[in-house]
C-alpha cells in the first residue's frame, strides 16, 4: 500500500496518534452539530430565521463526510467490505438524504433520517480513553445474550398468560379489555412500568391481578440489569491487556492487543 494511504488509514482508523485523535474530536463535534440541525430544522420558527444558514452548515458537514466515506473506501484493502460493514453502510446513510433532496427534489422529511449520523459516534469510543470501556460492556451484552434472551422469552410467554387471564376477566365488563391481543398490550404496558393508563380494568378482580403485575414489573426490569452487571465483573479480569485502536486494513477489524503485528482474526500484518 502507498505511503499516503497508510497514513490516511492510520488517521482516519486508528486514534494511537495525535492527528487521529484530532481527528476523530473533530468527527465527534460535526455528527452532534448535524444532529442538532436536523433537530432545529424541525421546529418551523427557527427554521424560517435561520433555514438559509442552516443548509449552508448542513452542505459543509455533507461534503465533509462525503470526503471522508470516499478517502475510507480509498485506504482500505477491501473497499466493498468496508462499504457493507455496519458502519460502511451508517456512513453512506448518513449522507445520502442531502443528495436525494437535491437531485431528486424529495420531501425534506427525508433529512430526519439524516439523525442516524448520530450512530456515528460509537466510532469514537475507539479513543484510548474509552476503549477499555466500551470493550467490558460489548463483553458483558454479548456474554449475557443467551440468558436475557431465554428471559426475554419467559416474559413473552407471561405476557401472553396475564393477557389471555385479564381478557376472561375483564372482558364483559367494558373495561377496555376487547380481545386478547389487546390484553397482552395492557400487560406489557403495565409489565414494564410504562402504565399509559389508556385501558385500566374497573373489577376488583381485575385490579388485584393488576396490582400484582405491576409489582412483578420491578423484577422484569432489575432481571437483565443484575445479569449484565454480573457479567461485567466477572469479565473484568480478562480485559487487563491493553488494547490499542490499530485497524486492519484487508478486514477493517479491530481490538487487537498493544503489542499485535498481525490482525488476529486475519492475519494481516498491522
């Protein structure tokens, strides 16, 4: 690989030296500055005043990124599994909308869209100073999956069960309860502490099964957070090597120890 494509991938990948850190800084402002003028954009008074200034910020950070997605496919091996990545695909999303308006002339509700930059920003958990982090949580979700979701799926069948209960009970009594799917929705309202009030059963039987259901909520939402917080101390021992945010070129992965010289999940050399 030429010269100035290594240094333009270590700049725009990697965060182990100074001008990428700068950089990734500098990427982290755009994306919350974007994401604010889609937000503005939305509010019809400010958008009369300021809606001339705001395109003009928007086009900027557009051909930014746009110069930016362009130079990632260029300093890659593989230009197309990059373009396919979760965040290839986030990257293309993200400026698309600005095209589309202009050569295609549709609705400027497509610019909400334009809020997905927002996803950008796990990039920068990259930085050194994150990266420890970032990996002990990734660690933990992805340790915890198998059992939150078995418990997903406990919830699902109780819902099922309290809906199809709440139904037989409330039915004939107008109370909102008109079929058991929409049961099942006033159990999964009251289940997880939302409570929208919308249907609420009017007999005492109906009122102490709903009493218990909301007391049950409480262990619905502590569940998942007791398992991942487990999972995340028990995995901190393992997350004692340093990491450095060096990125393959040929596969674009990352995570590799400090002291790698090839990609552990390719064998390219770093």
């Amino acid at each position: 690989m030429a010269p100035w494509r290594n240094r333009i991938h270590e700049i725009i990948f990697e965060a182990d030296t100074k001008v990428g850190k700068i950089f990734d800084v500098s990427l982290l402002i755009l994306i919350i500055i974007s994401v604010l003028l889609v937000m503005l954009e939305s509010i019809s008074s400010i958008n009369d005043q300021y809606g001339y200034w705001f395109q003009i910020a928007e086009w900027v950070i557009t051909v930014f990124f746009t110069i930016e997605y362009l130079l990632r496919l260029i300093c890659v091996f593989k230009p197309m599994k990059y373009a396919t990545s979760f965040y290839g695909i986030i990257d293309l999303v993200s400026i698309l909308p600005s095209y589309i308006e202009l050569f295609l002339g549709i609705s400027s509700y497509l610019s909400a869209v334009r809020a997905m930059r927002l996803l950008r920003v796990f990039r920068i958990f990259k930085l050194a100073k994150f990266l420890k982090e970032s990996n002990s949580l990734m660690n933990a979700l992805k340790a915890s999956q198998a059992k939150i979701t078995v418990f997903i799926f406990f919830v699902m069948m109780m819902v099922i069960v309290i809906g199809s209960i709440m139904y037989f009970v409330e039915g004939g009594a107008n109370s909102g309860f008109t079929s058991i799917p929409r049961s099942i929705y006033w159990a999964i309202v009251t289940l997880t502490t939302v409570g929208y009030g919308d249907i609420a059963p009017v007999t005492a039987v109906g009122q102490f099964l709903a009493a218990i259901v909301m007391l049950m909520g409480y262990g619905v939402i502590a569940v998942p957070t007791g398992i991942v917080s487990a999972e995340i101390v028990s995995g901190q021992k393992e997350i004692n090597n340093q990491i450095s945010t060096l990125s393959c070129k040929s596969c674009i992965s990352e995570g590799h120890d400090a002291d790698a010289s090839y990609c552990k999940f390719c064998g390219e050399k770093l």
